[in-house]
C-alpha cells in the first residue's frame, strides 16, 4: 500500500476541491434552508466523472475504486459541501451491482449511477436491529404461481428515498433446506404499490430527508433480487466496507472544513495586540486535530486499498478502524473549531453550528462505536462476544 499518494490521485484531490470551493458552504445551507439536494453541485460532479469513477468502465464509469471516490466525498466535505448520497448511490449500491447484479442490472442500472441521472438508496436499518443486521425481520417469499418476490417489513432511518430513483433493500429468505432466514438484496422502484415512505422529523440539518420504509407485500419480479440467493452476507458485506470507508471520508472532509473555519479565524482574530492563534492554548488543540485527521485518513486509505485489491476481510477490519478514528476526529475537530470561535462558532456567517449535531451523527451511524469497539476486540484481539 503506497503511504504517499500517487500524482494522478492528487490531481483528483485538486480538481474535485475546486469544484466544491467553487459552490462552496454557502450554497450548500442555501439548499439545506430550501429543502432540497445539491442538485447543481451533483450533476456537475456527475458530468466531471466524479460520482462514477468508481464503477467499471464498460458502464459508463471512471475504472477506478473506493480509493477515489473518497477522495471525491473528503474534498467536497472539505469545501463545506458534502454530498451524502455519495456514500450511499455510487459506494453501496453501485458496487454492490457492480459486483454481484446481473447483465441486465448493470446495463439498466451503472451508467445512470455514474452519470448522475439516477439515484439509489439503500434500506437496512429496522426498529428492532439497528446493529444486529442477523435480526432483520424484513422477509422475502415467493409466489409459487409467478415466481415473484414479495416483501414485507420495516425500514428506519433510509436516507434520500423520495428522491431516489430505487432503494436497495436488504431483506430475508427462508433457506428451505435448513428453515434458516439469510439475507438478500433487492432493487425496489420508488413508486411499486405497497412501498410506503414517511419522512422522520429531524433536528438534524442535511440536504437528504430520512425516511421510515413500510412494505406492505410488495410485489417485484423475479430479477429484482440482486446476486446469489445463496450467497447471503458476502454481498451484504461487498457494501458495508464501502459504506464505512465513505462515512469515514465524509467525516473527515467535515472536520477539515471546521478545522480551516478555526484556523483562518485564529490567525486573523487580535485580542491584547496579538492573534489568538498565537497562544498556545488555541494553538496546540487545533494541531491535535490536524494530527487526529490525518492519522484517519491514512487508516482510510487502507482499507480503501484492500477493498479495492479485493481483500474483504482485510478491508472489514480497516474500514470499522478507519470510520471509528474519523468519526472521532471530526467530532473532536467541530467541538474545538466552535469553541475556538466563541460566540461567532454559534452563529449562521461562520457555518459551524449546524455540523455539532452532523459531527455526532458520524459515531453512531452507519455503525455505532461500541459495535465496532466490539468487532475489534472479538475479531481483532480475539477477545470472547460480550453479545
């Protein structure tokens, strides 16, 4: 794995930067404030190539991997603007197709991803399995006389669904050799009857609503369902590592963005003659948390490398790291960035205030803390399950 980044990998940086400086924080909570999607800032992503350089390029993709979409996700984050679907449309879904769909998913579904004109979602969380994705309830039959699927459930916490062209749901079926229940994924159209959405009031401030999924024996065809039915976690798994590895960048593009907001104000902010910048006391935690992003992001770049070399169980155990020190990175980086601006760290000119509670929501999803304190210590340490 390469420590320092490749040339064409910088290039990428510089110009996905511009880009997001070029809309920048102002933009952004213009359309937060407005109720709607960066649509602007995603479909110039999307012309520049940046939302599909992920994908293969016989669909209509860059050829490349989650290494560069992070960079993609960090730098937009970076300029103040992060795109959330991006962790969720090109990294979860579109790998997940990419990998796993068929022909005819890839064909209907990867060039649209990666040029932007579709959007997917991606539906797992449920009232009663948050962490444990072993108890989701959400099943999935067959109609013996068509060959059907119907699904049934509830989802929670589903980010984007009303303007998602699809979601992808990761539902249940029964094994019927061993009456066991093992996951499956399925590519559910936004207006299929029985698909039901209502949006969950949030105090959190994002571009993308979340959404409480009902299914209501929801009818799909037989080709909905993508990959292997009998393959079970590994394709569940194929878009969980990606999953942590762009929530990952995605909090550290957002403590970067806090930690510059600091930094330009305690270079230029003069009390008793001098900038506060200059007292150690501002100083020193402001380089801690340079120091805190950086170490995450090179615990990111590895477990973008793995995963994209095809080393998933490598990838799992980096991708949990990585997310776990990003997210405590970025939380560390807002807290110190508002606290170092005092009063103006509260108010709407600075743009600080709104990331406290989008900071915090990085420790808790897509998997909380302790979960990944958990995996850890069992898979890594081999410490015996608490659970």
């Amino acid at each position: 794995m390469p420590v320092i980044e490749s040339e064409e990998h910088k290039a990428l940086r510089a110009a996905v930067s511009a880009l997001g400086h070029k809309y920048g924080r102002a933009y952004f909570t213009r359309t937060v404030e407005e109720g709607r999607p960066a649509t602007e800032l995603w479909a110039e992503a999307a012309k520049l190539g940046y939302l599909g350089v992920n994908l293969p390029e016989e669909y209509g993709g860059g050829g490349g991997g989650i290494s560069e979409l992070s960079i993609g996700l960090e730098e937009l984050g970076a300029a103040g603007c992060p795109l959330l679907l991006m962790v969720v449309s090109p990294a979860i879904c579109g790998t997940v197709i990419a990998r796993f769909g068929s022909e005819e998913q890839k064909r209907d579904w990867l060039p649209a991803l990666a040029d932007g004109t579709r959007t997917m979602a991606f539906g797992i969380t449920e009232p009663d399995a948050g962490s444990n994705s072993h108890r989701i309830t959400t099943t999935a039959r067959r109609d013996p006389a068509t060959g059907d699927w119907l699904l049934t459930g509830r989802k929670v916490f589903v980010s984007g669904v009303d303007i998602a062209d699809a979601t992808l749901i990761v539902g249940r079926t029964e094994d019927t050799r061993t009456g066991r229940l093992k996951p499956c994924l399925f590519i559910v159209p936004r207006d299929t009857p029985g698909f039901q959405r209502h949006q969950i009031d949030m105090e959190l401030s994002a571009a993308e609503k979340q959404f409480e999924l009902v299914l209501d024996d929801v009818r799909l065809p037989a080709d909905a369902l993508v990959g292997d039915e009998d393959a079970g976690l590994l394709q569940l798994f194929a878009g969980l590592n990606p999953e942590r590895i762009m929530t990952a960048a995605f909090a550290i593009g957002m403590g970067r963005f806090a930690l510059s907001r600091a930094v330009e104000y305690a270079r230029d902010r003069t009390v008793w003659k001098a900038p506060i910048g200059s007292h150690q006391a501002i100083a020193h935690p402001l380089a801690q948390v340079h120091i805190d992003l950086e170490l995450a992001r090179l615990m990111m770049q590895k477990a973008a490398h793995l995963y994209d070399a095809g080393d998933d169980i490598g990838a799992g155990e980096a991708a949990n790291m990585a997310k776990y020190a990003a997210a405590e990175a970025c939380v560390k980086a807002v807290d110190q960035a508002v606290h170092t601006l005092g009063g103006n760290g509260l108010t709407r000119e600075f743009g600080l205030a709104s990331l406290i509670t989008a900071a915090r929501v990085s420790r808790i999803a897509p998997v909380s803390r302790e979960m990944i304190l958990n995996y850890v210590s069992h898979q890594t340490l081999g410490l015996p399950k608490s659970y």
